[in-house]
C-alpha cells in the first residue's frame, strides 16, 4: 500500500495517477473536506473562494486531471482593472486588444514598450530555453530583474506589486525572476478562469474519480516511522506502508519531520493591500457575463 499524506491539489493529482496504473493507495487528510488551500465558502447564493486563486488555461496539467468542461469555466477578461481611489483604469492585454493597450493610461508608454519587448522575448522562446533562462535567474528577484530592464517606480506601484505580488504572494517582489518569468508566459500565452462552483470544485473534480474508500478525511498523520515504512495517526493508531508519499504545504511538513518551522510565507498585506478581484460572483444571476474583468485596488491601507 502507499500512503499518500494530504489531499491537496499535490495529493489528490499523486493519488489519480496511482489510480490510472491501478497501484493501491490509501489518502490520509486532516481536514473534513478535500482540497487543501483551494477551499470555497456559500453564503446567501455567493461563491465565496478563500483567497483569490484562478486557474490558467496554460497550465496543461489541468486538463490532464480533470475535464475542464465540467467545471465550466467562468474566463476573466485578458488584461485588469486598476483603481487608485479616484479613477478605475483599463489596462488592456498588448496581444488581445494592442489598440487598448496603447492609449490606455495604466503606465507609461516606455513601460508598456518594456513589458511588449520583455513579452515577445517570452513568446519567442521554447519552454527547453526558457526552462533555463529561469533558472539562471534563480538567485535575482524580481524586483532587481525589472529594475535591470527599466521598468519605472510607477510600474512597480500601478501593476508589478499588486499583480505579481498577488500572484506571488510576495509584495516585495523579492520572489526570483526566473518564477516571475514562467508565470509571465503563462499569463500571456493562457487565459485565467474560475470554476462556476468556485475553486473548490478543481480538488473535488479530481476527489470525484478516485475511490472514496482510499480517501480518509478527518485522519491526521502525527508520525512517520521507517523500517518498516509506517505513519501514526493521530488517534494513536499505527499503519504499515510500502511507500509514503507526503503531499503537505511546507509547515505542515516541518511539523510532521520534526524540522524547525519554515519563515512565516510572505505575504501581500501590509503597507499595499492585496489584489481585490471580482471574486463574489452570484453566477446563477449572471448567465449573460462572458468574461470577467480582473480588479486591483491600489490604494495604501493605513
Ligand atoms: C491566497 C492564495 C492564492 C493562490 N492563488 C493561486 C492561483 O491563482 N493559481 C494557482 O494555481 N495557485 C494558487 N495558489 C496556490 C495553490 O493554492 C497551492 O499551490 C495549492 O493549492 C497547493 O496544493 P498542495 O496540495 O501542495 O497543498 P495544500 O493545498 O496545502 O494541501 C495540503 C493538505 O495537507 C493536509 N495536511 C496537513 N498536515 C496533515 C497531516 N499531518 N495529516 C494529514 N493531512 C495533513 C492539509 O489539511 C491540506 O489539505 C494560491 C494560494 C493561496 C494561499
């Protein structure tokens, strides 16, 4: 048997590929519902996800999990919305809309010649050249690697902060540029989308095909022991396993190794608030809505 510990989206997806080559396992999950970070909430007909979290169509391990189709997609629009507090501003995608993207006032047209030139590069190169341009840039951030190409302060504040540190969990840019590349491919080469069922409904897509006698919710493991392989549940329990795959966010993981507890992640809160996105959306009232706009509130919070 190999046990499998967490049934995220990392989980779940190790859990369906044993499934396909009929190798036996057995899902240990904490929490009474599958799913991990990508967690929804109802609440008077809302679909309330918790935190903001879309799925690209560029990221081709989803239709090889799920069928995409069932989950019926709600697309966001190309491009975003930013508001500073007084006025709401366009920024249209350069590639879907160039004609948009030139008169509107997002930034400056110097940047917007950067990102255009810094995004054909990005177009132009093969997933091999880009595997290794990213990572050669393993040890620059961000913020260094857009500094270096001239992108201006009003760039970092209208659009790299609250876009990329919303997508980086990581307002300070300080995540490495070869990260910042790969999603920046993604987003010019895929269009985001949501579940209509919100995002939830991604895991459980992949819960769904699994046997529900594999997947054991409500059952924390509490240990790891080797020779034999087991783990410990946390109702004192013990099980034999040939293998143990742990499938765990990074705390977790150090609890559960015993290792000391990672640096808290870093955050988008603080001084600039995080990426606010068009997230409660009654989809049942709205049937007619073919794409979202994304939304970013710029403001400083005090
Ligand atoms: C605010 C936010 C926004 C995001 N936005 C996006 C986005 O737009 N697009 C995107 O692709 N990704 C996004 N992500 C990242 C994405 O949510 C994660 O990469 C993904 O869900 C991680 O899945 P995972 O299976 O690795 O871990 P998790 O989802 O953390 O799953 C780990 C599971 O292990 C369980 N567990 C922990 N300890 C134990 C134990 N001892 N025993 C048994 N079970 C245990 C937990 O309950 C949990 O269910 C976002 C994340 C956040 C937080």
């Amino acid at each position: 048997m190999i046990a499998i510990v967490g049934g995220g989206l990392a989980g779940l997806a190790c859990a369906l590929e044993l499934h396909r080559v009929g190798r036996e396992f057995v899902l240990f999950e904490a929490a009474p519902v599958l799913g991990g970070r990508q967690r929804t909430s109802h609440k008077d007909g809302f679909i309330l996800d918790h935190g903001f979290q879309v799925v690209l169509s560029s990221y081709d391990a989803v239709a090889s999990v799920c069928d995409m189709a069932s989950l019926q997609p709600r697309w966001f629009e190309s491009g975003a919305l930013l508001h500073d507090g007084r006025r709401l501003t366009h920024l249209a995608s350069p590639f879907e809309n160039p004609v948009a993207a030139l008169i509107s006032q997002a930034f400056s047209i110097p940047d917007k010649l950067r990102l255009a030139r810094l995004g054909a590069e990005l177009l132009l190169t093969t997933t091999e050249k880009l595997t290794a341009r990213c990572a050669a840039l393993e040890d620059v951030s961000t913020r260094v690697f857009l500094k270096q190409r001239g992108f201006s302060e009003s760039f970092f504040s209208r659009f790299a902060q609250p876009f990329f540190g919303g997508v980086l969990l990581d307002n300070d840019l300080s995540t490495s540029a070869g990260l910042f590349l790969y999603y920046l491919k993604k987003f010019l080469v895929g269009r985001a989308w949501i579940p209509a069922g919100g995002i939830q409904s991604l895991p459980e897509a992949l819960g769904s095909q699994l046997p529900s006698t594999a997947l054991l919710l409500n059952t924390r493991v509490a240990g790891i022991f080797h020779d034999p392989h087991g783990l410990v549940l946390e109702n004192g329990d013990t099980l034999r396993a040939d293998k143990i795959i742990l499938a765990l966010d990074e705390p977790s993981l150090c609890q559960l190794l015993r290792l000391p507890a990672p640096p808290p992640a870093r955050g988008v809160s603080g001084e600039r608030s995080p990426p606010c996105a068009p997230l409660c959306s009654n989809h049942k009232h709205r049937p007619r809505v073919r794409a979202i706009r994304l939304a970013f509130d710029l403001r400083h919070r005090p």
